[in-house]
C-alpha cells in the first residue's frame, strides 16, 4: 500500500508553520507522530495535497499547576506514562494513556495529534473532554483557547479553522482531594475501543463535592453526562448509588452498532464501567484525603 | 523530490526520494535491508519495527522524507560482528520462531525492554510486545526468549 502523491514541506518554527497553513491551509494537513494520519493515508482514506510535517518543533512539555495541567502538543503518549511528576498530579493520564495502542506507537503518536484527529473513541479527545479542557488553536491571528466540548464536532471532525494548529492542551483538574478512574474495552490489547469510561470525584469526608463523567462509545464523540454527575453532589458512592449512575448514565445514550459491537452492548459497558469507575474514583479520593 | 540523507546501520547515503515514499520501502529498496518486513502497512502488525535515533519505530508509519538526518539501524545491524544479539540468540535457543516474518520486528520492538527489565512478570513482557503479531508460535516461546535474553544480559553484567 502507498499513499498517493502529495508535497512534503517541513515547518521550522510554529510561525513557519502558521504562515504555510495559512497558504495552504485548506488542501494541507499536519504531520506530527503520524501514527493516525499515515496508516489513513496508506489506506488511502486520507489523500492530502500537502503535508506540513511539524514533528521537529519544540512543542513537548508537560507543566503541572495547582488546578490545571498543560500539555504540549507534541508530548508523546509515552512521556504521559513515564513522567512521575505527572503521575503523582494526575495519575488519570498514565491510566488512560496506557489504552493508547502499543508501546511503539505511543513513542510516537502525539497528544495534540490525537485531538486533532478526534477518533470518536481516542483517550485524548476523553480526557479533554473529561477534564472541562481546552487547546490552543494557534494561527498568524494569535491563540484562539477552544474548549472541549467545542472542539469535537463529530468523527474525525473538530472546530479548528484550516490556518489554524494545535499548540497545546490545557486540562483542569479539582482544587481538593480527588480521585478517577479510567476503563476502556478493545477487542484486543491496543485496539481502538468498543467503549471507555473516565470518572472523577472530589470528596470532603465522605461526601461527594464534584463529579465528572466522560463516556466513549455513546457518540461520535466524547460524551459528559451532567444530570448524573450532579445527582451524585452532596452524597456518599455505594454501590447502589453507582450502579444508578451507571444506568441513568446510558440508558441516555443512543450509542450506536458497527463491526466491533452493537449498541446494546455498547450501553451495557458504559453501565458497567460507569459503575466500577465511580466506586474507584470515590474510594481513591478517600485514599488522598 | 525531496533530498534525504539517512544513516542505515552505519552507511550513510544521501537519495531524492518521492515525499511518499515510506521508510520501510526505501530501506528495503535503496539501502537492501530486507529484514524489513511490510506486514500490514498500518501500524497494527510491527513486522517493520526499526530503530530510529534508538528508538523502536514502525517504519510503514513514517515516511523517509520525515528522517532526514536520522540514524536508524535495523535487524541487520543488530549483530556485532558474528556474535548474533543476545535476543537473536534466545529466539534461535528457545524457539522463538517458525516462519521468521515477524521476528525481526519483534526483536526490534524488543530489544530496548530486555536492557531495562529485571525481573518482568508474563503479563509485562507481553504488554511489551502487543504490537507485535505473530501468526505461528502461539507467543509463548517468544516470552521464554524474552525471559532467557534478560537473564543472559543479566550474568553477563555479574560476570
């Protein structure tokens, strides 16, 4: 398999590469790990005109604040893993990242990229979303901050404008003590998956303050289930509680059938993990406290 | 046409190659390494695992035109001279093959694990090498390969 002909240009700075998008914007596409966009392109499901590879640009950093994480868009999934400093912050990123297909494709594969390329069941996008995130769209105009929930459209489609690059993500995380869980389903070791679950809870004593939800598998893209996480402020997660959770959570969600599943099973695992990622989430936040 | 210089097992030859052109495909044909195997072409299957500036990459997800510069080594620059690398040596011991398509990715993938794992459970070693199919031995004589190479790496430390 090849992938057709295309111009390959090289961006040596994020303003070389904004003044290219800029110019070619709608026929381009940037290459960053290309651990998505190239098997696309082999496969000749994507066939750009140009490639602005931007995998040289010093966009790899993780810098922990008090509330918020941001991660440079050219972070490896690996580094997500291997960085202790985030994983004593944020344990939710190793958890997730590990879901991400195989140890050489994480070496590579980049956590801007996978936003970018919004899969409808990519952890990135979940934990974005999960975490009330947002990126920095960057072009010639400046830095646009666009939020999560804007930025996934539907499948391997997001809000950004054709001059415009991801930069970074930026992901807020609770101001007390605080526990998540992330559970995902492939059919096998690294496949893309069937459904996946993020949860996050914030106790005080035994009470929960916030909870947060994230569902993968519902939609065509990461879906929050509000109502539920509300319903849970204020009480303690037993599990009756959560398997309430878990139920409301996806009897909600239309999910959908395709070569890997059908949508009854699909609520079935968001019922499931909603629950187990609840009790974890909670008890893991008790741990901290 | 782009101009590429790529260093391959210690050659260094600088070619103009079409942008689309994968890395696995020019190693194979501008540089005869055809211990590079396509399996699949999209990342799921890492027969074409190489190393590039040391590091395990699937050389069907990369394009040459990318690597400029780069030095990359493949399952033919895994030998020291006639001295097989340690993991050749246990695949050939523990009967870690049978048909071979997949194994020079597999040691590829493999081998910067065996330099950092001590003692790996059953369930570390195959997350190691989940990206790595073989349709033959089932994996669980590639496992005991695993196994022997870290030893091996292991007495040769203590000697």
């Amino acid at each position: 398999m090849k992938p057709c002909p295309f111009e390959y240009m090289r961006a040596e700075t994020v303003e070389h590469a904004c003044a290219l998008l800029a110019d070619r914007g709608e026929e381009a596409r940037l290459l960053a790990g290309g651990q998505s966009l190239i098997p696309m392109m082999n496969l000749r499901l994507a066939r750009p005109a140009t490639l602005i590879d931007v995998g040289r640009l010093p966009l790899n950093s993780i810098s922990i604040g008090a509330r918020s994480v941001r991660i440079g868009a050219l972070t490896r999934h690996c580094e997500l893993i291997d960085s202790p400093e985030l994983r004593k912050a944020a344990p939710i990123f190793a958890e997730a990242a590990r879901y991400i297909a195989h140890p050489t494709i994480r070496r590579h594969g980049t956590a801007g990229g996978s936003a970018a390329n919004a899969d409808p069941t990519a952890e990135i996008p979940g934990l974005l979303s999960l975490m009330d995130g947002h990126v920095e769209a960057t072009s010639q105009s400046g830095i646009r901050p666009v939020p999560a929930h804007e930025l996934f459209r539907g499948a391997f489609s997001t809000s950004l404008k054709p001059d415009e690059m991801i930069t970074a993500l930026h992901f807020q995380v609770p101001a007390g003590t605080w526990g998540a869980s992330f559970l995902e389903l492939a059919e096998r070791e690294g496949d893309f998956a069937v459904a996946a679950v993020g949860a996050i809870v914030e106790r005080k004593g035994d009470r929960v303050t916030t909870a947060r939800i994230m569902l993968l598998g519902a939609d065509s893209v990461p879906v929050r289930v509000q109502a539920v996480e509300a319903s849970l402020v204020g009480i303690s997660i037993t599990n009756s509680v959560a398997t309430k959770a878990g139920a409301d959570a996806a009897a909600a969600q239309r999910c959908y059938s395709d070569i890997r599943a059908t949508a009854d099973y699909r609520r079935h695992l968001l019922a499931e993990f909603t629950r187990r990622a609840l009790l974890c989430a909670y008890e893991r936040a008790g741990a901290t406290a | 046409m782009k101009a590429v210089t790529l260093t391959v097992n210690g050659v260094s030859k600088t070619l103009t190659v079409e942008p689309r052109r994968l890395l696995a495909d020019v190693l194979r044909h501008d540089f005869g390494c055809y211990g590079v195997h396509f399996g699949c072409s999209h990342g799921a299957c890492g027969c074409c695992t190489v190393h590039v500036n040391g590091e395990p990459r699937l050389s069907c997800l990369a394009f040459a035109a990318q690597c400029d510069g780069m030095d990359i080594v493949t399952i033919e620059g895994m030998a020291a001279g006639d001295t097989l690398h340690p993991l050749q040596q246990a695949f050939i011991a523990e009967h870690g093959l049978q048909c071979g398509y997949c194994t020079p990715g597999f040691i590829m993938a493999l081998a910067p694990f065996i330099e950092r794992a001590d003692e790996p459970t059953d369930e570390e070693i195959r997350q190691a090498m989940s990206g790595n199919i073989c349709r033959c031995t089932g994996y669980h004589s590639i496992v005991a390969s695993v196994r022997r190479a870290i030893a091996a790496r292991k007495e040769g430390a203590d000697a």
